[in-house]
C-alpha cells in the first residue's frame, strides 16, 4: 500500500494524494486491531492522533470539488454570477441580496 500512496503522492494531484492518505491511515487504523477483540493494539494517542488525522484527511476531501462530479447548470450559473458564491455551500444567500 505505501508504494501506491508514494507514486500517487509524486503525481502531484492534490485530492488524489488526500484519497490515498485517507486509505492509508484507514488501513493502518484496521490493520492495527486485535483479531480476537477487534480493539487497537495501537497507543491510545497514537489510535486518538490517526483518529483526529483521518477525520481532518476527510474533511479536506469534502472541501475540493471533484473534477468527475457532474455540476447542476443552476449551480454553475450561482457559482460563476453571484457575489456570496465563494462562501460554503450550506450557507443561504444573504437577505438583503448583496
């Protein structure tokens, strides 16, 4: 697994080498757990820092769009016209239309 997150690292593409960390600290957290109790055999701060990576790795995932994904025309059209397009998605538009 480490030589696919290293050449996928080298490739430069930033969303991928986040894919490939993700999976990487993912197979680490799994592959860390005993086969009796399913339980980390891990440190638990080593378990709590992967733990806090990997939700961090997902979260900047989240936040770069993904060049495959379809983009609906109305979407487009907002992101290329509106002044507010910049702010996070989960926001409304403001109120007073500025």
């Amino acid at each position: 697994m480490s030589d696919d997150l290293e050449n996928i690292v080298k490739q430069g593409d930033y969303r991928e080498s986040l894919i490939a960390l993700r999976d990487y600290v993912a197979h680490e957290l799994q592959g860390n757990r005993c086969n009796t109790c399913r339980m980390s055999q891990l440190r638990t701060g080593d378990t709590a820092s992967l733990v806090l990576r990997l939700q961090k790795i997902i979260e900047d995932i989240r936040a770069i769009p993904d060049p495959n994904e379809e983009v609906d025309e109305f979407d487009a059209l907002i992101a290329r016209e509106a002044p507010w397009a910049s702010t996070p998605s989960n926001l409304p538009p403001p109120a007073d239309g500025s």
